[in-house]
C-alpha cells in the first residue's frame, strides 16, 4: 500500500500543477485598455460592485465568466 502511494504521490501532484497554472494563466493576465472599456460599458450592478470592494483583477474575472457563459449559452443548440 505504501508503495503504491509512494509511486502514485508525485504524478498526482504534477497533474494538479498543470490543472491550478491553466485555472491561474487568466489570472495573471493583465486587462487591456479595450477589455476595462467594455467591461465598463457592459458590466452589471454586482461586478460593479465588485470592483468597488475587490479591486479590477476579481472584477474582470466576474465579467469574464459571464461573458463565457453566454457565449456558450449562445453556441448550444436548443433542446426540442
């Protein structure tokens, strides 16, 4: 069992790295002026909010998970 876990341990840990720097990579990625214009133009009361309390970075994370959601809202099919 120990040598199972022992084998298994360091492969599970690389896959999570891998997992947290792709869910980090937009994170670390800087707004630029186009993108702060139209999150300004487009952005609902709660992401204003949140810009207001948490700063630009969980801001633009908020609307850019919107934005993902209707895109993919948008590209599915409708269900008969």
């Amino acid at each position: 069992m120990v040598a199972l876990i022992v084998i298994l341990f360091p492969p599970l840990v690389i896959a999570f790295l891998l997992v947290m720097e792709r869910v980090e990579e937009p994170l670390r990625r800087p707004a630029g002026p186009r993108e702060v214009a139209e999150f300004l133009s487009t952005a609902s009361a709660g992401e204003v909010d949140t810009l207001a309390n948490s700063g630009i970075r969980r801001a633009m994370a908020r609307w850019r998970r919107r934005r993902a959601s209707r895109v993919r809202r948008q590209a599915e099919p409708p269900v008969v």
